[in-house]
C-alpha cells in the first residue's frame, strides 16, 4: 500500500516519468522470448503502461497523436518505393492475393462486429490484435474521434480498441505462424523445403532468425556515410497528411475519414516514393526511420494504456474469454479464405513461395522468419516482400473503415 501510494504521487508529480517506464520496461519485456513466440515492443509497451495505469496516471492525448504520426508517416516512407513498385504486373498474383486477404479480414471483422453487437472500437481492437497489425490502433482511434459523440463514450471505446488488441494479439501471431508453417502445407500435400529448393536458382542455407530485408535501397550507403534528416520536406509531408485526414466522405448515412493516422500513411507513400525518383529531395536515413517507427507505436500504445489501464482490467475481467474467441475468428477466417483463394483461383502450386506470400498478407514478420526457417533457403522472400509492402499500407487502412461500417 505504501508503495501504491508512493507511486502514485510520483506519477501525479510526473506523468511523463510513467510514460517513459512504460515504454522502456515494455520493450525490455518484448525481448524475452518462450519458444518461437516474443510479445514484441509494441505489445509489451501496452502491458506495462496497464499494469502502471493501476497507479493512477493522467496524461494528455496531444502527445498520443503526434507520436503515432510519426510512426504512420514513417511505415509509409518507408513502403513508398516498394509499394508503388509493387503493382507491376509481375507481382499481379501477389497483389491479388494481398487484397483479398485485406477485404477478407474488413468483411470478416464487420460481420463479427455486428453479429455480437461490439461497438466500432472493440471491433477494431479484434482487428489490430486478430490481424497482428498494431497501427490499426492508432488509424481506428483517430477515425473515432472524428466522430460526432461525446467525448466519454469516444474515449470509452478507444479503450476498447486497446482491450480488443491486448487479449487477441497472442494468438493472432501464434495462429498465424501455426497456418504458414504447418497447415498450410498440409493443405497442399506439398514439402515447403523441397519447394523452396524448386523455386531458388542457387540452394542457400537461412539462419533460423533471418528477417526480410524490406530496406531502403540506399541503406548501405547511409550506413557509410551520415547524412542529415531532410526535416522541411518531412515536417511538410507531415502536415499534408494531417489535412488530408480532415476531409470527411459521406456515403449515405455513412461518413468515411482516414483520419490523421491514414492521412500521415498517405503523404508518407507519396512523399517516400518522390524521394525514391529523386533522392536529392527529402532524406531520411533508414536508421531515423526505424526510430521513428519502433517509438512512435510503442510510444502511441503506452499513452493508449496509461488513459485507458482501468477499464481495459475491468473489460478483460467480464468478456476476456469471448473476446479471445472473437479474435481467433477474425485471426482464422480470413487466413482460410486467402489461402483457398490462393490455391484455387490464383493457382498458387509452390508451398513455400505460397507461405512467404500469405506470411507477408498478414505483415507477419515471426511468421516469415518460421517459414523461412523451414524452407531453409531466401526463395519466399521475394513474394513476402511484395505483400508485405501492400498489406502495412491495406491493412493498416482498415481502421476507419471499420469504425465507419460497424
């Protein structure tokens, strides 16, 4: 108790001393791994900023914004040139595929969302944890407070987003990697080693943890010599994308926003892929990159828990076990859908090519690594990156479309 109440005072004294221990204690827990699982940053980060919320923080929402505008702008700086370069009609198939994974999963989430009557932000949240795609977070949660609702029920149900995310997202990985892994080449009568040795020209052995190189083509050349973050083109790019997600479509009765998340992923596309054509304009080293990235989420999630710590205990104590049937629902179904899909109508025939694909539908890096590892050879890199590209850009905009729809 005296600890409680010494926390407690240091936290109202400090609030942004919560926030930080949210964010480094998180990420230290995301390292520890238990087999080939590892909660990950992201994930870690929300748990602790819960546990710490119990102490009672209060901490404004103008940080959460700009924090999760610096990771949405930079995943679309980053995918940028990949992403336009991605629709060719070489990489028709991967595409095809990563859209249908992406409507699977809209049209599989709405159903759920209205066949149990969730409200939009827990249907999100199953969606975010369900998929494994953590920036459906931030997306939904600004499309929510874009809506015309009093502030308590909006931020009621960005509470949800965070309780729908926390309780599906173990088993939206495990699930997904045990698919990639294992069923599907059951499915397929097929041996993923074999078909990854077919598939490669040259038979190269992949270390258990090797990780698709979704890079910057300039990285080794940052790498060697510093250069400077091009902050005007940036901050710019920044802004356009916070304009962007004020604009309002009204379909019927029903109003569809990206939001300032979507906005920020759109202009970082765009203001990625210009720097790509004409790389004198608009640096940004891969390195600040990744900071940008890694902070912005873990740090866009731990303000998330530290407002919302005390409903997210209260929910998971009543509607944990259904929650967590939900988000296998939303994890399972669209994987079947794609991967039948996939098969059947876009004739995928090599079992490894195939999993790296579907791994890269889901923006599922542990998948990857798993099938990768199996395969023992790069040869599902190449489909994994082209959907991996497109499904941090599709999966990512689900979210106002989902609280728009549910």
């Amino acid at each position: 108790m005296f600890l409680y109440h010494g926390l407690s005072h240091l936290f109202a004294e400090s609030p942004e001393l919560a926030f930080f221990l949210s964010v480094g204690l998180g990420c230290w827990v995301g390292r520890i791994k238990v087999g080939v699982f590892q909660l990950g940053g992201v994930a870690g980060s929300l748990l602790m900023a819960v546990l710490i919320s119990q102490c009672g923080v209060h901490i404004g929402s103008s940080l959460k914004t700009v924090l999760f505008v610096l990771f949405i702008y930079a995943v679309g700086y980053r995918s940028g040139p990949g992403f336009f370069r991605s629709l060719g009609r070489q990489s028709l198939r991967e595409v095809v595929l990563a859209v249908i994974m992406a409507i699977s999963a809209f049209v599989t989430v709405v159903g759920v969302g209205r066949l149990f009557h969730l409200d939009k932000g827990m249907a999100a949240g199953l969606a975010a944890g369900g998929l494994t795609q953590s920036a459906i977070i931030g997306t939904a949660s600004s499309a929510l407070e874009k809506l015309s609702l009093p502030l308590a029920q909006v931020q009621q149900m960005q509470a949800h987003v965070a309780v729908g995310y926390a309780v599906t997202y173990i088993f939206g990985s495990i699930g997904t990697i045990i698919f990639c892994v294992n069923i599907l080449p059951l499915f397929m009568r097929r041996n993923m080693r074999d078909d990854a040795l077919k598939a490669g020209s040259l038979p190269e052995e992949v270390e258990d943890n090797a990780l698709p190189a979704v890079q910057d083509e300039e990285a080794s050349r940052q790498a060697a010599v510093p250069v400077a973050t091009d902050l005007v083109y940036n901050m710019l790019g920044m802004a356009l994308g916070l304009m962007l997600g004020l604009v309002v479509v009204r379909l019927g009765s029903v109003s569809i926003t990206l939001g300032s998340g979507g906005g920020a992923l759109l202009s970082g596309l765009l203001f990625g892929w210009w720097h790509g054509r004409h790389p004198t304009y608009g640096e940004m080293p891969s390195s600040v990159c990744l900071l940008w990235g890694s902070f912005g989420l873990a740090g866009f999630v731990a303000v998330t828990g530290l407002q919302t710590g005390g409903q997210v205990v209260e929910i998971i104590t009543h509607q944990g076990v259904m929650i967590l049937l939900l988000g296998m629902i939303v994890t399972i179904v669209p994987l079947v859908v794609t991967a039948l899909a996939g098969r059947f109508l876009l004739g995928y025939r090599n079992v490894a090519l195939f999993a790296g694909a579907l791994a890269g539908t889901r923006s599922s890096n542990p998948a990857f690594g798993e099938v990768l590892a199996k395969a023992g050879h790069s040869s599902p890199t190449i489909p994994f990156a082209i959907t991996y590209a497109l499904a941090n850009v599709l999966l990512t905009l689900l979210g106002p479309l989902i609280v728009a729809f549910v």
